[in-house]
C-alpha cells in the first residue's frame, strides 16, 4: 500500500530524537533561519540510517524530544519544514544525478559502440588478410577489447541507476514525515547538589 494510501499516522514508523538543544539539529556554520538550514551530518546519518531499517510500506513519523530547557514549542513547525526541506532537496540531487548518470551513459555507449564495431571490424579485418596462431590471437585480443569497452556503459544502465532510485525514494518518504516535537523533562539533578 503506498505511504499516500495510508489513513493518519495510525500505521507510521517513528524515528525519534532525543536532543538537549534544538540546535543540535543542524550544521552549526549555517547562519540560514530553521527553515532552510542544513541538517547536521551526524542527525541525517541517524535518521537515514533509521529510516532505512523501517518497512517501506509505512508513513514515516520524527519525533524529536528536546529537553525543557532547549528550545521546543514555537520552533515546531521550523524543525518540520527544516527537515522536509532538506530531505526534499536530497531527492532533488538524486533525481539530478540519476539525469547526468544517464546522460553520461548514452555518451558513453555511443563512444562504446563505435569502440567496439572498430574492433570487430579489425579483428574481422585480419582474420581475411592474415592466417596463424599469431593472428588469432590478435584478432580475439580486438574482441576482448571492443567487449570491455562497452561494459562500463551496460553497468551504467544496468545496475548504477538503482541505488539511486532507492536514496531518492527514501528521501522523499522522509521529506513527507511527520515531524512531531515534544518536550522532555529536564534531566534530573541530584539531591544537595
């Protein structure tokens, strides 16, 4: 059943996020408001991680705890858009590598194929002019080449594509999950302290 099919969050999986500080979110250098920061390396390496170990049939839901103390409240709706933001543009930058990867690719078939009609017409060029053992290998050494060449381009269109695919599909579940924050009771200290 797709994400889009499935009524509320009544069926989501959660990732959640303990945090002291709401800031502990993002890239500490980006001068940018919540809404369009950076997350940090490390929070998208968690959530992605989580993420990736959820069943594929299911919304998606963060659920980010932040200490009383932190910032949490009025900031909720910006760590919502912040995060969806961010994992939109990812799936954008997939989207756009998988355009180049292709458009490498059919440059690449094109310099393959006409690599290897050279060498099948070499090899089928000196199996008429010369005879021997020599030759033969000389002439198989041409189809070898002609065949390796246009491998790069197959793996291209075979199986490069596919990881891929799977960020980018990842990512837009994430850019699409409910972002929910909470507060959570400052840590307690000990008696007499």
């Amino acid at each position: 059943m797709p994400d889009n099919a499935i009524p509320g969050l009544r069926n989501a999986s959660t990732i959640e996020l303990s945090l002291t500080d709401g800031a502990q979110l993002f890239n500490t250098l980006d001068p940018f408001p919540f809404r369009q920061r950076d997350l940090s390396a490390d929070a998208e390496q968690y959530i992605v991680e989580w993420a990736e170990e959820l069943p594929k049939d299911r919304a998606i839901e963060i659920v980010i705890d932040i200490q009383a103390d932190g910032e949490a409240g009025g900031a909720a709706p910006d760590f919502a858009a912040a995060i969806g933001n961010w994992f939109d543009g990812r799936a954008r930058s997939e989207t756009t590598a998988m355009r180049q990867l292709f458009r490498d690719g059919r440059l690449a078939l094109l310099i393959g194929l006409i690599v290897l009609s050279a060498c099948l017409f070499i090899a089928w060029w000196l199996s008429e002019r010369i005879e021997g053992p020599f030759a033969r290998v000389v002439q198989e050494s041409f189809v070898i080449i002609g065949w390796v060449v246009i491998w790069r381009p197959a793996e291209m269109f075979l199986y490069d594509w596919l990881p891929m695919l799977r960020r980018r599909t990842l990512y837009r579940r994430l850019a699409s999950a409910r972002v929910t924050v909470r507060k959570a009771p400052a840590p307690m200290t000990a008696a007499g302290s």
